[in-house]
C-alpha cells in the first residue's frame, strides 16, 4: 500500500497534471477567500496562492523546474492576457485619450521616483552597487526588468524575485493608502498601481474597477519603456 | 474564440518578431496590444458596432475571458520566488525596505501627479 502510494506519487509528481491543478486549485481558493472578504487587500489571491504552493513544494520536496512544467501551460496565457488588454483600452478610448497629458506627465514623475527612491532607499541601508543595478528596474514587467538588469551586468535572477515583491506589495497597499489620501479618480488610481507594480498591479485595478484595470495597462506598457531609457541615466547619477 | 485566440497569438508573435528585430526595450505581447489596438480601431472604423457585438467567441469576450483572471497567471511566476530567497539572507533589511517604500513613494507621486495634471491642464470640452 505504502509503496503503491509512493509509486503513485513518484508517476504523478512527474506529469505536468498534478502542478497544473494544484496552483489551480490554491488560486480558486485564494481567489474565494478574496472574493468573500469583498476583495481585502490583503486577501490579495496572488500572494496567498504563491506562498501555499510554495509550502506545498517544501513539504514534498519538489524542485521548482519540476513545479513548473506544469504550471507553465498557464504561465504561457501571460502574453495573451497583455495583448488582449487592447480590449478595454479600445473600449475606453475616448476616457483615455482625454487623460493623455496627465498621463505623460505622471508617468515621467512616477517613473523617476520609482526608480530613484528604490536606489536610493537601498543604497542609504549599504547595499552594493551591483544590487542596486538589479533594483532598479524593480516597477517593470518582468521580462523586461531582467532585461535591463542583464545589459548593465546586474543578476537578472534577483530583479526577477524585488519585481514580483514589488507587485504584491503595490496590489495590496495601493487601495488603503489612496483611500487614506481621499484620493478617488479611479483613473490615477489605476494608472499609479500600473505604473508602480506592473502586472499584478494592474490584475489588482482589474479587480476594482474597470477604468482602474485599463489605466493600469497602459502605465504598465509605458513604464517598461521609459524605464528601460531611465535607468542607466539614473545608475550613472545615483550610484557612485 | 479559435478565431479571435489565432488573432490575439498572431499579434503577440508578429510583436515578438519586431522587439527581437529591432533591439527596442518592450515586451512583444506590449507591441502586440498595440497591435491588437489597431486592428480594432481599423474594424471600428468598417463595421458599424452592432455587427461586432457580444456575440461568444468574438474577440471581446476572448479577451475578457483571458483578462477576467489576470492575477492567476502570476502565479507560476511568483512560485519562482522562493528559488531566490537566499539573496535576501545578506542585503534582506536593504531590499525589503526600498522594496515597501519606493512602491509606497512611487503610488503616491504618479497617483497626485496625475490628479494635479488633470487638474491643471483641462482637455476642451471638459468643465471645471
């Protein structure tokens, strides 16, 4: 029985199948608790999915490429999911194109803050130069963070770790501190939380309100790219 | 939605090719949205909108069907997390601090920086 168990195991823990349920099942979950808290943020369904999975691969011992041979079937929808946030910004035109100077000028602001206080914030607490390389790029997709990172010779693996802390942070504070500043213009709401946590700032917005999620979307796509012109003006200014 | 999945991909894939081609710091699927964006604008401007309503499977409910999810595909990314931990061992109390602060800091500046604009700069045709 005992070995049957384990050869069970051994055959299951293998395919593809198990990993891609279970982080089906640990983000329903988190999504259910999140959705009977009426979206707290912080019953934030990312956050809680990743660490449950992740005590799950402690406790059984699973290396993370065998996790991700199967979670990676819906790691792939990411593209697609991005390339269809076309849809509410076609949707919202008219809204986003009213708010065009806005925009620039807060992404230009929120972009040089991000940056510049992440650097700084780190290098006040001695941090080395080669971790603040990997620092910066911290507010940007992933994909391109650790691009950034890699052509400054910085180590792409821990840009990709500070982005995704990033992001949950961003996705659970941002409702409660611009409630605390009675700031209610779901526009820069959204915009802010794009710019500032990416994607699963934006995944947070989306969840808020509509206007929010499509705001986010596009600071996030236009973060990527003023960041990837910003940081190595800013690591030659702020790292000495 | 075979259909509007086959559009959606090629987008992401012809915007892939253009990043690797030409070196610009985007991702593919950020050129692909943009893509994504002219096509629609194009089908906007031919087919009156009734046409191209919510009909299941049309490119709408595609998209929102994979965006009603988003956080989710986070997921398999963020598992990843824990490979890394051991960085945060030597620079943990640095990192964690710039990490919380600089977000909070960044939130703040875009989100008052964009009401302040908004504020200041009124497009014609908005009232006061």
């Amino acid at each position: 029985m005992t070995q049957g168990t384990f050869a069970l195991w051994v055959y299951l823990s293998r395919t593809p199948l198990l990993w891609l349920t279970v982080t089906l099942v640990a983000y329903l979950v988190a999504d259910w608790i999140s959705a009977r808290t009426s979206r707290h943020p912080l019953a934030n369904p990312v956050l809680h999915a990743i660490w449950s999975i992740d005590a799950l691969l402690l406790a059984t011992g699973t290396p993370y490429p065998t996790y991700f041979e199967g979670a990676q079937f819906i790691h792939f929808l990411l593209g697609p999911a991005i390339v269809a946030l076309a849809v509410p910004l076609y949707e919202h035109r008219d809204t986003v194109a009213r708010a065009a100077v806005p925009m620039l000028v807060a992404l230009l602001v929120g972009s040089i803050v991000a940056m510049g206080s992440a650097v700084l914030i780190a290098r006040a607490f001695g941090a080395p130069p080669g971790v603040l390389i990997a620092l910066a790029p911290k507010s940007v997709t992933a994909g391109v963070a650790m691009g950034i990172t890699e052509a400054l010779g910085g180590d792409p693996a821990l840009t990709a770790v500070l982005v995704i802390l990033t992001g949950i942070t961003g996705a659970v504070v941002v409702t409660p501190l611009m409630n605390r500043i009675r700031l209610r213009d779901f526009r820069a709401r959204g915009f802010a939380v794009g710019l500032a946590s990416h994607g699963i700032g934006t995944a947070r917005a989306f969840q808020v309100d509509q206007i929010a999620g499509t705001f986010a979307g596009i600071a996030m796509g236009l973060n990527a790219l003023l960041t990837a012109i910003l940081v190595p003006l800013a690591l030659a200014l702020l790292v000495r | 939605m075979l259909f509007a999945l086959t559009i959606i991909l090629t987008c992401q894939l012809v915007g892939e090719v253009l990043v690797r081609g030409s070196g610009l710091p985007m991702p593919g699927p950020v050129i692909g949205m943009v893509l994504l964006l002219a096509i629609l604008a194009i089908r906007g401007r031919f087919l009156p909108s009734t046409t191209v309503a919510e009909e299941a499977g049309s490119l709408e409910t595609t998209s929102r069907g994979l965006l009603a999810h988003l956080s989710l595909l986070f997921v398999p990314a963020g598992v990843g997390v824990i490979e890394h931990l051991d960085v945060f061992a030597t620079y943990g109390l640095a990192l964690a601090a710039s990490v919380v602060l600089s977000t909070v800091a960044a939130l703040l500046a875009t989100a008052v920086t964009f009401v302040a604009a908004a504020r200041w700069f009124r497009a014609p045709g908005e009232e006061a």
